[in-house]
C-alpha cells in the first residue's frame, strides 16, 4: 500500500541531508519510521514545508522525502493557489492509497487534505492547538503579563496575548482538519473526547501506539547513582509548560533543602548581557528571570541548553526526580521517557496524563497552579526514599508494559483496517 505521511518537520534521511549531525535524531515520527523500513507491504512517502525556493526530493533506505516551499509552518498560507497546486502536483506523482497526517497543529496538512478529499485519510492528533490557546497564560496573572510585556513583544507584536491569538487563529484550521478527517488517532480518551466534541461521533477512532527514543529504553535510574535533590524538567520555554509554578514551588522547598537543584534543557533564561540583548528579550523571558532573581534561585537552576535524547535519558538517570508542570498536556514525551528510565515523577493533573499516571502508586499528581502542593510531594519524595524507590520501579513497570504492542504492527493493522473499510 502507498501511504503519504504529511510532517510538521524534518524527519529521517530527509533531516539527515538537510541538517547532518547538527539535529539530534527526531521524536516520536522516527521511532514509527524506522520501524516501518523495510517492510514489505508498505511504500511510504514523507511530504513536508520549508523555507525554501523549489521542490526538494530525497530518496533514502526505501523511503522518499519531498519538501515543498513554504515560510516558516506558523506563516504558511494554506489558501494560497501555489501551495494548493505544489500539493496537488505532488499527489498526482505519489498517487497514495492512503493520507496519513501527523498532527493538527500547522496548516499545510489541511491543504493536502482538501486535495485528497477522494483518499481516505488519518488524523494523528499530537498537540491540540484548541486547549493551547485555552489555557496558554497557565495562571499567569493580567498584571503579569503587563508588567512584563517587553519592548521586542510590542514591537513584534508577539505579547504573551498576542501569541495565545495567534493560536486560537491556529484552532480555526485545527478543527476543519477534525472535521474532516474520517479517521482520527489519538493516544488517550481526553484527545479522543476533544474531537468527539467537535467532529461527532461520525469518525473511526484509533489508539495510537507507544512511541518512545531508543536511548531512554537502555537507562535504568537507582537512588544510590542519582544526585540527591536534583530535579530535571521539560523544556519550558513559554507559560503553558509552567516554570513559573515549578521556580515557586522550588523556593518553597529551598528552605528545607538549600542544596536543591533545577535542572533545565532547552532555552537558557540568562540574563541578557547588554542593551541589544535586553531589547531581544521576549516578556515570558523576562518575567522568569525576574522571578528567579526575587526568589533568589539564581544558583539552584542548571540551564542545560539544548540536549539530544542520548544526553536528556544520562540526565534523568542521575536526577533524583522529574517535575511536569504543564497546565495543558495531551502527550508529554518527557513524562514518559522518565517514567521508562525508572525516574520517580511529580506531574500536574492535567489532559491525558491522568490515563497513565496513577497517584501514590507509579508517580504523583497535583493540581496545576497549586505550587505549595507541589513543593510538599518534592520535599516528600527527598524525605521518603523508600517511596520514591517504590514510585521510580513501578514507573518503569508501566512503561514497559505499555511498550510490549509492536508500533509498526499497530500502524500497518489500522492502514489495513482504513483501506478495507472504505472499499
């Protein structure tokens, strides 16, 4: 069967031609790659956008790889009569059986959607952009977010307002793809209910495979090697990932144990060294460098930059634990990978993590925006090892179990189940 994966990005050979050793191997999408090389009953091409000028082709271990000029996702034009003709010179070559969209978040996968309205077609909801915009101020207060909307904001236009805008504009597109879309794969029921609401009941629902980076399976975290009173969290580099509940709750816990440490992938929120960095500097920015500096953590947050999965798995197997403190998840790749590792987990009680954590038993739950809780169940698990030790093994229990299905298997069973269907 000749199967279209449209991406919101690049993936595979075709991030290998374009980025080489710069790019850390991809997520979720390369696991399921791989797994489907070489398999006999699937010709499987990949399409994306990109800032580019022509039509780029790749052709790598059996896969083909195509991106289509664009701008950057978020400025794609999803109306625009060249891209709608690119998308339909580009079907009309591949000529797929089956459409398989990774993802609701950006527009170019609406488009090669209405050009294949006569294909039937899967909807694998990642992210949805609707609950992005809802809760995307996570608690954050109007004052806040006055108080520390920056020049560059304004003159970008790009205030934390102004970016839950844009995706609530997002949310528009998002549910024409829902809409559409006569089959919809999603990882838990609060996904599958967010459709539901706006789609009906009217679409095939699939659950899609566990989908987790090789180098966290061949971790396996232990008390006695983890550094005491180290805590390792998402990449949070706007409010909705909630470090600015975690950095309160963290000052509520450096009373008891001063030696405490937030360990940080992603963006470093340093302070901006001269005027042009100051005026660089977004409002979100801004205001966690403000609150590190009145709370005085300044010395108790490691920024490590950005890491590669082989770097964030040897981080959580020496971390004493991990905090998710979303105010929105639907899959969290983090809280996973850690709970495979066998680290212990803390996490707000938010979308579909409810369906794997189980409080007390493989991890902790606590309610978003409540930061004294949350300082409680840290300074908790460092006072109790015995519970964390508890927690971390039944952690990995879960993960492993929910790993046995093989993903391609799962994969090629709903293509197949899709094609049927619809003869």
């Amino acid at each position: 069967m000749r199967v279209l994966w449209v991406v919101n990005g690049l993936i595979g050979g075709l991030r290998q031609r374009l980025a080489g050793a710069r790019v850390d191997s991809g997520g979720w999408m390369d696991v399921m790659l791989e797994a489907l090389m070489g398999r006999q009953e699937i010709e499987l091409t990949v399409a994306t956008t990109g800032i580019r000028k022509t039509i780029l082709y790749h052709y790598e271990n059996g896969v083909t790889y195509y991106q289509l000029p664009a701008k950057t996702p978020l400025e794609y034009k999803y109306q625009s009569k060249r891209h709608i003709e690119e998308w339909r010179n580009l079907i009309d070559v591949v000529k797929p059986e089956l459409l398989h969209i990774w993802g609701s978040e950006y527009a170019h996968g609406l488009t090669a959607m209405k050009l294949a309205e006569c294909i039937p077609s899967l909807l694998l909801i990642q992210g949805l952009v609707d609950s992005v915009a809802r809760y995307y101020e996570a608690a954050m207060t109007p004052e806040e977010i006055r108080c520390y909307t920056t020049l560059r904001d304004m003159v970008r236009q790009d205030s934390i307002w102004e970016q839950k805008k844009r995706y609530a504009r997002r949310a528009i597109v998002e549910r024409e793809m829902i809409r559409r879309a006569d089959n919809i794969m999603c990882d838990n029921e609060w996904g599958h209910a967010h459709c539901r609401a706006i789609k009906g009941t009217d679409s095939k629902f699939y659950r899609s495979p566990e989908l987790i980076r090789e180098p966290f399976h061949r971790r396996r975290w232990s008390l006695e090697r983890a550094m005491p009173y180290t805590i390792v969290a998402a990449a949070s580099e706007y409010p909705l990932k909630g470090l600015h509940i975690l950095l309160k709750a963290l000052s509520l816990v450096k009373r008891h144990y001063p030696e405490i440490r937030l360990h940080l992938p992603g963006m470093a929120y340093l302070r901006p060294q001269g005027l042009t960095a100051k005026l660089r500097q977004s409002g979100y920015t801004a205001y966690i460098n403000a609150l590190i500096d009145m709370l005085s953590l300044r010395d108790h947050i490691v920024f490590e930059g950005k890491l590669t999965a082989v770097q964030m798995a040897e981080l959580m197997e020496r971390s004493h634990l991990c905090v998710i403190s979303s105010a929105m998840e639907n899959i969290c790749c983090t809280l996973r990978e850690a709970m495979l590792v066998g680290l212990p987990v803390i996490s707000s009680f938010v979308g579909g993590l409810q369906e794997i954590i189980r409080h007390g038993e493989n991890g902790m739950f606590y309610p978003f925006g409540e930061y004294e809780v949350l300082a409680q169940q840290i300074m908790e698990l460092f006072a109790r090892p015995a519970l964390a030790q508890r927690l971390a093994v039944r952690a990995a229990v879960t993960m492993t179990q929910m790993l046995t299905v093989d993903p391609a298997a799962v994969m090629l069973e709903t293509y197949k189940d899709i094609l049927h269907r619809c003869k």
